[in-house]
C-alpha cells in the first residue's frame, strides 16, 4: 500500500524541503499531494519554524504559463516574483520524494468576485462567487489549461483534482458565512443548483421545461427558509416527486462527463485522480458527477474518508468503490481533529482501508497535523512498509 501526504507549498519551503523528506521516510510516506492551485485558507501551523498561521485568497503557487485564454490563475502576493512549484520541484529531485498536483479547480472565490459571470447561479439569480460554473465554456477551458499547464511544468506523478464539479451549497466556510436559517441537505442543495445561461441552455436543448424547474427550486428554498417544509426530507425523495428538477439535476452529470474526457485528453504525462465524498461519496451526484460515467476519464478516485472510527472509514470506501465503475478507488484519511484523537484510532482506520483494498492513503496534511499526528500516522505505516 502506498502512503501519501498532502502538503502546502510553505510546509516545504519553510521547513526545507530535505527535513521534510526525511520525516516523511520516517513516517512510511512516499508522495506529497502538493497545494499547486488553490482557494482560500487560513491554516493553523502547529509545527512550522517560520509561521503559526498563512493566510491566503484564491491563487496558484506558481507563475502561470501562457496557455491560458480569458482566465488565468492569479499567482500568490506572498509568493511575489518567486515559484514556490519549481522551487519544490528542484530540490524533491533529490529526496525519495514523488509529488502529486493537489489542484483546485471550480472553489475560487477570487476568480468569481472578478467575474461574476463565470459563477454559479442561484435559482433566484444569485451569483455565487465561491464557485466556477462547470457548464461554462470559459470554465471549462481553464480547467483544462490549468491542467494542461500543470502537466507540462512539472514532473507530477499524479494530478488530483478537487472540486472540478458543480460546488454547490453553502460555500465551505468560505467567508463569514451567515446561514442562520435552516435549510437543511435539500435547501442547501438547491439553493446552490446553478441556473447560468450555460446550465439553462443546455437543460432547455435536453427538452426540459427551464423556468419551471427553476419556480420549483425557488419556492421551495423560501419554502425551507420560511419553515413550512421539513428540512431534514431527503434529497432523493424530494426529486422523485419532481421529476422536472431531477432532470435538470441529471443534464449535468452529462456536461461534467464531458469536461472529463477533456480533462482526460489534456494530461498525457501524470494519472489524473479525481477527490470524492466531501459530503458523502454516495451524494457525488450532487456536485454533477456520476462517477461511473466518470470512470473513462480519470485514472483513480480518493475517497475522502476523514471518519472517526474504521467502520465509518471503510463504509466510505466501500461506498465509493461501488459507485466508481473499474477505477482504482484510493482514500484520504485525517488523522486528527475533528475526526480523530489517538494514535490507535489512526491505526484501526489505516488498517481497515488497507484490509478493504485500499492501494494507496493520503494522509490530511503535514502542515496542519501537530508533531504527535505524524508519529501516529508513522506507527499504522509501520506494517506497510514502502
Ligand atoms: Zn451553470
């Protein structure tokens, strides 16, 4: 089983990118799921030399190349002039070291306060800045730029991607949010299911009754806010009895299979990955992604199963593997809080995923996880030895 951890470039860099390798050889880990482009974050550093806290906006972490048209990632202030990505990638030559892309695509509030007609778009017309509509051909074609960039300026193994999807919902603490009406799954779901131009058209050619759906979800994301429908009923059940909104819901799922086959096209020297179960791997729908349609794209999926016990970890696996046609399913584990708070919890994870077929873990994240975090990862890899 191969071990993995992600990484923010200023984990490496202010630490030195040899200390940090020979920790991780220490630890059993063989690949860093490096931070290449990226939303914005607050980080708590409990073990960095240099800094307790790093504040960024959206941006990448290196200096964008010339193949992109209209967007263009914004390179991060702090990093000025510098690439913190070539940096890394110089000096990891010469350590045990792979290194995967940890890429953000659609979450990039900076890019959607400058251009809010790339965002999604609430049913009430909204524009939701902390999330690039996929359906968008502008969008699409910075995805696959960003990847195409990335593939051609450094030797990744892997290429992961995260949030290449409808991100639909609340916004993922992006910024002060104040939700302070209770939506629920359903509320939140719909409130974040994008009427642009782009998800209308496509919706209106796959013979759908647009403005219909679109009274429906807005009737009843006021219906949800003003309290007169329950919000714990289930998504699922809610689209069955309206079928014109499951359809809508359904010509997305093909539009993000398309923009994978892109995708899948575009990398021609890493594995691209793609990261699921941010809200359950069997609610991937919800982001658009049907993962068996999927499945021709991309080249593995890692399962975000940041649980507290190995039960609950291996259901996530399991779930996923169900769901992901014939490709590899890996997992993301989180050895710390909120999820877990002991070393044997780690190891009783670690070994359940290994036991239900796992290939690969990814551990979350170098950075963020206090000195004691890393000794428990290291002692559940002391049985999977690299
Ligand atoms: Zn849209």
């Amino acid at each position: 089983m191969q071990a993995a951890i992600w990484a923010y470039p200023w984990d490496l860099l202010d630490e030195g990118v040899e200390t940090v390798a020979d920790r991780l050889g220490e630890m059993g880990v063989t690949e860093v799921n490096l931070a290449t482009n990226y939303h914005s974050v607050q980080t708590f550093l409990p073990h960095n030399p240099e800094r307790r806290t790093f504040f960024a906006h959206a941006s990448s972490y290196f200096q964008p190349g010339d193949g992109y048209d209209g967007i263009t990632p914004v390179p991060n202030e702090t990093m000025g002039e510098d690439d913190w990505l070539e940096r890394i990638v110089e000096e990891i030559a010469d350590t045990h070291l792979t290194l995967n892309s940890w890429t953000v695509g659609c979450h990039n509030s900076r890019l959607g306060m400058k251009r809010p007609d790339l965002t999604l778009e609430s049913p009430h017309g909204d524009s939701l800045v902390f999330g690039l509509c996929p359906s968008n051909p502008a969008v699409q074609s910075y995805l696959t730029n960003l990847v195409e960039d990335l593939d051609a300026r450094a030797p990744f193994e892997r290429i992961e991607l995260e949030t290449f999807d409808y991100f639909y919902g609340t916004g993922f603490g992006w910024h002060h949010d104040k939700y302070h009406t209770r939506l629920g799954t359903l509320g939140e779901f719909l409130f974040g299911l994008c009427f642009c131009d782009h998800c209308r058209s496509n919706a209106a050619d796959a013979g759908i009754d647009v403005e219909r759906a679109r009274e429906t979800c807005r009737t009843t994301v006021d219906g949800l806010a003003e309290g007169n429908l329950d919000p714990e009923r289930s998504v699922e059940e809610w689209l069955d009895g309206h079928p014109t909104v499951a359809d809508y819901v359904d010509v997305r799922t093909d539009t993000l299979a398309d923009m994978f086959r892109t995708l899948g096209d575009a990398v021609t020297d890493a594995e691209l990955g793609y990261y699921v179960g941010f809200v359950g791997a069997d609610r991937s729908w919800m982001h658009g992604a049907d993962l068996e349609a999927l499945a021709d794209s991309v080249d593995f999926y890692t399962v975000m199963a940041y649980e507290s016990s190995r039960e609950a970890a291996v259901e996530q696996y399991q779930t996923a593997l169900k769901l992901s046609g014939d490709v590899p399913v890996h997992a993301g584990v989180l050895p710390g809080h909120p999820s877990v708070y002991d070393s044997q919890t780690t190891r009783e994870i670690v070994d359940g995923l290994a036991e239900a077929g796992a290939p690969r873990l990814s551990f979350y994240n170098y950075g963020l996880l206090p000195e004691h975090n890393l000794t428990w990862i290291e002692n559940a890899l002391e049985t999977y030895p690299n």
